[in-house]
C-alpha cells in the first residue's frame, strides 16, 4: 500500500500502458482519475478499477478539457498527489514517414499529442496539485534510437526528457518531482490499431528479437516502475529518467 490514500491522475488511463498503471495505482491503495476520448473504453475500465477510480472523458489536446479534468478532480477527491502524463502515441489522420515525406499538418497533429499536451497538462494541473507531489512523464525509448518513420515522435519524446529537468527546476519551491518513464516495446491495444491482423505477430517477432530481456514488455511492467517513482521510495529522484526497455536502448544483441 506504498499509495495508500493518495489521489492520483492518469492520463490516457483507460487502455494500454495507462490502463496498467492504473491498476499498479490501485493495488498500492490510491485513489482518483483515469481519462481518455473514449467513453465505452473508460466505463469498461473503471468497472475492472472498482470505486476508488473515477473516469473523466476529455481530449489531452484541448486546455478546456484539461482543466476540466483537474478541477473535477479536485472537488471529488481533494488535491493532487501524483499525476502521470502519459496519453500520447500515434494520432488519428497524421502520417510517420521520413522527413522527405511529412508535411506541416501531420508534424503539428504528432507534436500536439506528444509534446504540446505534455506541457499543458502539467501546467493546468498545477494549481490542483499538494506541494511536495510527484509528476511523472510517460517518455519512450524511440527518445534514445532512430528507427524508420519515427522522428517527429521521437522528437516529441526527447524534449519531455528535457521537459522533466526543466520543470523540476521550475517546482523546486513546491518539492514537486518531475520524472521521466521511458517504455520499449510493450504490449498494447496499439498493435492491431496500427497494423492488418495479419502483421501483428511476425512485427511482435521482429521486435522480441531486438531485446535482451527475450520477451515484451506488459503495461503491469510500466505500471510497477510508475509506483516507485510516485512514492516516496523514488524521493532522491528528480529530473531524471527510468528506461524500461528490456534492455533495448544500453545493450546491443549484436554478435
């Protein structure tokens, strides 16, 4: 029960590595938020979490809804102990590609997600948040390695590592932790979204080979990394960075 009482809010809470944050959050006795577009994907989710989890649908993207988050919060549970920024990803209608290839719209929907949201979270959260609280960004490894079609997002995901120094020097007043969670492969819903049925396990394939941990990683690995850095076992920590890659980023399998 290392969160016993804490009031918490996952963002993107109701699928995937949020999801398994979520429950990692509720085993260990906290209570609060999970939110996400999708309304059915958040009833479901909350039925699985029981009654110490609310969910509010909203789109990290747009400020009105993040401060509708953070005050609905406030006013049901009180002020904020941890709040995980992690919704992020892929984003409906924008293309990957090479730098040759994507245009201006698909570069500010990926950034919008993935780094604009991150900034705004934290910003509009703030006021709802107790001193000495813990704020941990949902990073990715893609930070770290260049891999095809990825560079606006791993752009994106390399400047919330920047992020995470900043703005832990900016909340030094309020001994609040800004941390970074940075997962490789893990595996989520985002598969079959991205891929034909088909693809989906020779691509899984593909990846296991490539990490040293010789399986992929679950949302209930992320979810176990996240509870240490919002307790306080993580309190030494601050603007820094846990990789949770199954080795991928530090060790090459090359022979």
């Amino acid at each position: 029960m290392r969160l016993k009482d804490k009031v918490a809010v996952v963002t993107g809470g109701n699928s995937g590595i949020g999801f398994g944050i979520a429950e990692a959050f509720n085993r260990e006795g906290a209570k609060g938020v999970i939110t996400g577009r999708n309304q059915a994907n958040l009833d479901s989710s909350i039925a699985q979490l029981g009654a110490n989890f609310i969910g509010i649908a909203g789109d990290v993207t747009k400020l009105d809804d993040l401060e509708k988050t953070f005050k609905e919060t406030a006013e049901q549970f009180g002020k904020i102990d941890v709040l995980v920024v992690n919704a992020g990803g892929t984003v409906d209608g924008a293309q990957m590609g090479s730098v040759a290839d994507i245009g201006e719209e698909s570069y500010d929907l990926t950034m919008a997600l993935n780094l604009k949201s991150v900034y705004f979270t934290v910003n509009k959260a703030l006021p709802y948040m107790n001193d000495g609280a813990s704020i941990v960004l949902i990073g990715s490894s893609a930070a770290h390695r260049a891999a095809p079609g990825m560079s606006v997002y791993s752009a994106a995901k390399a400047a919330v590592i920047s992020f995470a120094r900043g703005f832990s020097l900016d909340l030094l007043h309020r001994k609040i932790r800004v941390n970074v969670l940075s997962p490789g492969t893990i595996d989520t819903p985002v598969f079959d979204k991205m891929l034909p049925a088909e693809h989906v396990d020779p691509v899984k394939q593909m990846w296991l080979r490539q990490i040293p941990a010789a399986r992929i990683g679950q949302p209930s690995d992320i979810g176990n990394a996240a509870v240490f850095l919002a307790s306080e076992e993580s309190s030494f920590l601050l603007g820094t960075e846990i990789l949770s890659d199954g080795g991928v980023t530090n060790i090459s399998l090359m022979q």
